[in-house]
C-alpha cells in the first residue's frame, strides 16, 4: 500500500566557519602581535597587533580585537576596534561591535550590529558603477 523509498543520507552543508578553518584561537584566550595566514582562521578570543592575509578572518561573538586587519574577507560577529582593509568583501553579522575604519568593495551589515567610524568603498575599474539611490519618502 506504502511505497518505501530508499533512505538516502541527507547532505548537511557544513558553514564555512567549521569547513576549512585551519586555525582557531579559542574564547579566553589571548594573542598580542602580527598573525599571517593564508586560509581561513577563526578568533574567539582577545587579540592586539595586526593581521594580514589574502584569505578569510572569522571573528566569532566571544571576539575582543584590536588590529589593523588586511585579508581578503572579514566576517565579523564580535568586538572590533581599529582599521579593516578587504580585498573581497566585509560581513557584519550581530551582535557585531566596530569602531574604526572599514574599506572593503562588498559591504554587508546585519541589523543588531553596531558601527562607528569611516566606510570606504571603492569599485573595482571593471564593475558597473550602479545609479545612486536617493533617500527620503517622496509625497
């Protein structure tokens, strides 16, 4: 009467934050210097100094940074003070806390998040430049 189908496990995508993070500094920890890496590395804990990469930078909630951060996408969700240079693009997800600059092509802001400081977004020589948008209501 019922027709069986065949169990087939389901595939669970797996985020980025637990896929291919190669290094991970854990909540309650502490680092004071110049990190370098070239793939994806989480901070969950307190960091001082700076950073520089072409590739991913997960800051987590539990996060404290201050640094001056080049890479090529930041993701961040903590505490951030100081400047953030982005090659690709820049993801604030809440409960996100940033003072500083940020100067990145793709800017994304989740509400929740809280930002003080300078945004620059410069596009690159072969992106369409878009029609400015006008705020306000019109009656």
């Amino acid at each position: 009467m019922f027709n069986k189908k065949e169990k087939v496990p389901m595939r669970k995508e797996t985020p980025i934050e637990k896929s291919e993070i190669k290094a991970f500094l854990g909540p309650g920890s502490q680092f004071e210097g110049k990190l370098v890496f070239n793939e994806i590395v989480r901070l969950d804990g307190a960091f001082r100094g700076e950073v520089t990469s072409h590739d991913t930078l997960i800051v987590g909630e539990s996060a404290d940074i201050q640094a001056d951060v080049q890479v090529g996408t930041l993701i961040l969700s903590g505490k951030f003070k100081g400047n953030v240079k982005a090659k690709t693009r820049v993801e604030l997800r809440a409960p996100a806390h940033v003072d500083g600059t940020i100067e990145t092509p793709a800017l994304s802001v989740e509400d929740g998040v809280t930002l003080n400081g300078t945004i620059t977004m410069n596009i690159g020589e072969n992106a369409s430049a878009g029609k400015p948008v006008e705020g306000g209501i019109k009656k």
